[in-house]
C-alpha cells in the first residue's frame, strides 16, 4: 500500500512510503534481534463510504483555498463512522489539515495538495516542544490521539 504524506516547511515536500503489514518478510525482517519490543505495524482499515472534497466546494485549479472544504470532508466523514477522503486530480490550494479518526485522505492519480506559502493561513496554537510550552505556528497537516488514519494515493 502507498502512502503519500504531504507536508511543507517553505512550500511542499512529498515523501512516498510503502508499508507492508503482517508476517510479510520485507517488514519483518526488522523485526529481528531489536534491544527493545516493538508492536508490529498494523494497517488501517476503513470503512467503504467515500467522500469527494468538490462536493463541499472545493476548486482544484491551484488559485482557490479549500482549507475550509477539505477540513468539513475530512469532518463529516469522521463523524458518519469513517471511510475514504477522495482528493481527484487537480492542484488542490490549502491552509492546514487536520486528520480526524477512521478517515483515509485519498489523493487520486494526478492529484496534488498545495500548501500555502501565507503565514496567515497557520494560526498560531499552543503546544510543548521538548517538554516545554511553546506557541507555533498550525502545521500543514495534524491531528491529535488519533486512530486508523492513512493518507494513501
């Protein structure tokens, strides 16, 4: 399974991932001869229902900002159980991100989530770096005790 995480710390940087779960001999190869106990990884699993970011407004033409309209997909769907956030092929603008439980954010073929360059879109949030209490700007993309997320595409 392909994991695309989208991040940016100017303006975008994408790192692609697989992961393999269970016995499979890729991933348990490292599992061996660790100093510590270390749970296997498990893979998320979702419910069928999906939900597309253009019925809640969303333009992918890389000018538009659909903060609002991927958060209230992402939202609705966390709340009606889970399932699969469909981000279709298009430049798709955006301020922060925030994952919600149970919510798989799909970026089909051709795909690509902007994040704004605008320090404005980042509010500012209270939080502990290193142990201590720090004001720093929304990251691009958060959630908080979250369970069974993935961003995949």
């Amino acid at each position: 399974m392909r994991f695309k995480i989208l991040t940016c710390s100017a303006f975008l940087l994408i790192l692609v991932t697989n992961i393999f779960a269970g016995n499979d001999p890729e991933i348990t190869k490292y599992y061996k001869d660790l100093p510590f106990e270390m749970p296997a990884i498990k893979v998320p699993v979702f419910n069928k229902d999906t939900v597309n970011i253009k019925k809640f407004g969303a333009v992918g033409d890389g000018a538009v900002m659909n903060t609002q309209a991927i958060n209230n997909a992402i939202k609705q769907c966390s709340e009606n159980g889970g399932g699969t956030v469909i981000v279709p092929a298009g430049i798709w603008l955006t301020g922060p991100i925030k994952l919600q439980n149970n919510v798989n954010l799909h970026l089909e073929r051709r795909a690509l989530l902007q994040f704004s360059p605008h320090f404005k879109d980042y509010p500012l949030i209270r939080n502990t770096w290193e142990g201590l209490e720090a004001v720093r700007c929304t990251p691009p993309i958060s959630g908080f005790n979250l369970q069974n997320i993935a961003i995949t595409g």
